[in-house]
C-alpha cells in the first residue's frame, strides 16, 4: 500500500490553497456582512479561476477541462474547504451529468459552463420533495413537440450566479418517469420568487423558483425520460465526495487555528493547552481528522482504481455522513477553545460553524446516508465497509 501523495498531487494542493489564501480568503467578510458575494466582485473572482488555471476541474480534457484523477481533484477542494460563506462554489464544477447531453447541449452547455462562461444550477428539491424524489411534484408534458413543465423548486443553489438551471421533473406526472430539462435564464413561465436567507451567509443564493407551463424545446431534455434519477445519482457520488473534501478542509483550519489559540491564550499563570480538558478536545480533534482525511482519499483512490459503482455509491454515503458529523464536533470544539471570540463573527471558526451545518444536511441528510449505509450492510453485509486482506 503506497499512502504518498505524488508530486503532482502535492503540487496541486499547493495550488489549491494558495488559490484559497489569496483569492477567497480576502472575500469572507465582504460575503458574511452582504449575505452573499456582492454582484460587483464576481466577474473578477471568475476570471481568477481561470488564471489560476482552476476552471474545469471535475472534467476531462477532451471537453476542455483539467483532467483530473479523483485524488487530484481532492486535494484542491480540499483546500478550496478552508474558506468560509461557501466561497469554494467560485471555483465552478459543472455537472457530471451533462456529458451525457447530445453533442449539440455538449457545445451550449457543457464547454462554456467548464471555461465559466455560463453557469448552471440544479433543481431537484421542493416544498414536498427533498429526502424522497419521487414526491417530486413538478410535472413535465409534452404538447405539439414542445415540453411544459409546472411545478414549486426550492433550495436551487447559486441561481443568481447562474444562467442555466437543470430541472429533475416527472413526465406526466409520473413518478417512474424522472427526467432532466435544461432551462434557460429568463424562461418565459419560470417565475424566480424569493431567494430566502440561510444560516450561512453562501457566496451565492438559495432560489425558489416557480414554473407555470414554462415551454423548453424538445432538444432540451437531458438523456432520456426516466433516466433523470440514474444521472442524479452519478452526480450524488461527486457531490458527496466534494462535501466531504470540504468539511476535511474546514475542520482543519478550525482544528489549526483552535491549535495555535490554546498555545498562546493565557489563563491562571499558564497557556490554556495545559489543561488537560483543552488538550484533550485538540485530541480528538486531531484523531477525527486523521480518520476523516483517510477515508476520504482512500474513497478517492477507489474511484480512480475503477471500484464498481456500487461500492462507489456505499462508500461515498458512508465517507459523506463521516467527513461532515466529525467535521460538526471539530468546529465546535474549535468554537469553545476560543472561548468568547470563538463567537464572534470576524472569526473564521464562527463562520464555518455555520457553514458546516447544512454538509449533514444536503445533498442527502444524514439520515439518508445512515439508511444507504444500513441498507447496503443489508444486502451485501458487513464487508461492504469492514472488509479485510483475507
Ligand atoms: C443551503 C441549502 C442548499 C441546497 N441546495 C440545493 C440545490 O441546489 N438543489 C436542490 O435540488 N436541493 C438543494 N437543497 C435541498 C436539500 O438537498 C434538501 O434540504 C435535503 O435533501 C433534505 O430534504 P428536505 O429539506 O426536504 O428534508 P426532508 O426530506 O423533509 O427531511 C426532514 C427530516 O426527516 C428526515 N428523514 C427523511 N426521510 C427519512 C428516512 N427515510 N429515514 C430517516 N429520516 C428521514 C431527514 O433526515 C430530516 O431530518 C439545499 C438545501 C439547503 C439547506
């Protein structure tokens, strides 16, 4: 077993936090204080990533991005996961499921969304429908050729950033029937109809978005009907594996930062590390790290190594529930070590303490995760997550 990171791996690391430390950094506190990135520095923050070289990193360089390893792309968003208010979103990942589009939505949707030329959000939740897809309400039919589609989406991330949103609906309301559509901004009948504040303050909005017989041409549909789920899923994969990278990420600062508080904090003639109670909470810290950071590259490397789907899929719910319930204690650990300024707003500690909140809460709760770990142990037992070299 070979548990180095190579040079390139080390190197993109690099990359990764210095994008993170010079770029995203600076921009914390103007995002906490404005709720989100103010308009006027997003054009910007895009153009750096690009001369970064930072643009396309989840895809493959035949449609013009980084082509990367899974432990490649790891490393960097790992990094991208030290910065507070969802700044890591600026360094875009179009979807995996867009390389399945025809070669034409390839050239209109996929290239420039990789070069961030455009954007594109995904809408699956609703007001009944988040846990459990098939409660999705909104409804797709097709008249004369041309797709209608009505019905509430709700949480739809990063829509004020975006200029394009895949919509998960149910062709003539059939739950057996789920299928992707790709929206344009503005689209006659989608009305955008508030975007509501958050715990965090995210680089970008939460729309809810409202489709009234909103018309999308026919060479709109994403694959084929009912293949929306199937595609859903394979970016699940991706996301989760990207939550966990991030929760790694911000743990560690937290756990950094807390590290270097309790050396130098005084209180009662000594350094707050020398009471047991605070250097016991650096210890646990550091051991949930440690078990954090090794499941998730060992997933990624899985990935890379071609593991089948399945285990894919078991290990990616399981290393998503770990990475962001530890990364929960971590911070809040990190929180208490700073005492009083671990409350305060201008302290990044603060910050990720609610940032970190909603990583046990989207893209699949923790629950969810707890059913798909359960329900794999069930089938294909224990080994599934315990095997061994025998
Ligand atoms: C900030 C933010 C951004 C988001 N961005 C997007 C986005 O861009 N696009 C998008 O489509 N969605 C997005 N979401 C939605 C997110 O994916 C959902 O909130 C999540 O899937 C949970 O769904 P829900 O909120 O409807 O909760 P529910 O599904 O109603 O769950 C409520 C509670 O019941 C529990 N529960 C449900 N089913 C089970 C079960 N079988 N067993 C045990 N417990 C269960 C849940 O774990 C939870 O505790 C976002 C959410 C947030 C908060």
């Amino acid at each position: 077993m070979n548990f180095d990171f190579s040079p390139r791996e080390r190197e993109l690391a690099r990359l990764g936090r210095a994008f993170a430390d010079e770029v995203l950094v600076p921009l914390e506190e103007a995002t906490d204080r404005h709720g989100e990135l103010p308009m006027e520095l997003r054009a910007g923050v895009r153009q750096a990533v690009r001369d970064w070289g930072l643009a396309g990193i989840n895809h493959g360089r035949e449609h013009g991005g980084m082509g990367l390893t899974m432990v490649e792309q790891t490393v960097i968003e790992e990094q991208l996961g030290r910065v507070t208010n969802g700044l890591w979103s600026c360094v875009w990942r179009p979807p995996v499921s867009l390389k399945s589009g025809t070669p034409e939505q390839i050239e209109t949707y996929l290239l420039p969304s990789i070069h961030g030329e455009r954007r594109g959000a995904f809408a699956i939740s609703e007001p009944d429908a988040g846990s459990d897809p098939r409660r999705v309400q909104t409804a797709a039919r097709q008249r004369d050729g041309v797709w209608y589609l009505t019905g509430d989406k709700w949480f739809v991330t990063s829509y004020n950033a975006s200029d394009f949103i895949i919509v998960h609906a149910h062709v003539d309301g059939d739950p057996d029937k789920p299928t992707l559509f790709l929206v344009d901004k503005p689209a006659a009948g989608m009305t955008h109809r508030r975007s509501p504040a958050f715990m965090h303050n995210f680089a970008f909005d939460h729309a809810e978005l409202r489709f009234d017989d909103a018309p999308v041409p026919a060479n709109r549909m994403l694959g084929e009907v009912g293949q929306g789920f199937e595609m859903t899923k394979d970016w699940f994969v991706e996301a989760r594996l990207q939550i966990a990278s991030h929760a790694v990420g911000a743990a560690t600062r937290a756990a950094e930062l807390a590290n270097d508080y309790a050396a130098n904090r005084h209180a009662f003639d000594r350094p707050i590390r020398d009471f047991q109670s605070i250097e016991f909470m650096l210890a646990d810290m550091a051991v949930e790290l440690f078990a954090a950071k090794s499941m998730l590259y060992r997933v990624a490397w899985e990935i890379d190594s071609g593991a089948d789907r399945k285990t894919i899929h078991a290990r990616a719910s399981a290393l998503k529930l770990y990475c962001s319930e530890a990364a929960g204690r971590i911070v809040d650990k990190a929180v208490q070590i700073f005492g009083g300024r671990g409350y305060m707003r201008e302290n990044p500690v603060e910050r990720l303490y609610r940032d970190i909140r909603v990583d046990r809460i989207w893209e699949g709760t923790s629950e969810i995760q707890r059913v798909v770990v359960g329900s794999q142990i069930r089938k294909r037992g224990m080994g599934v997550y315990t095997e061994t070299a025998i």
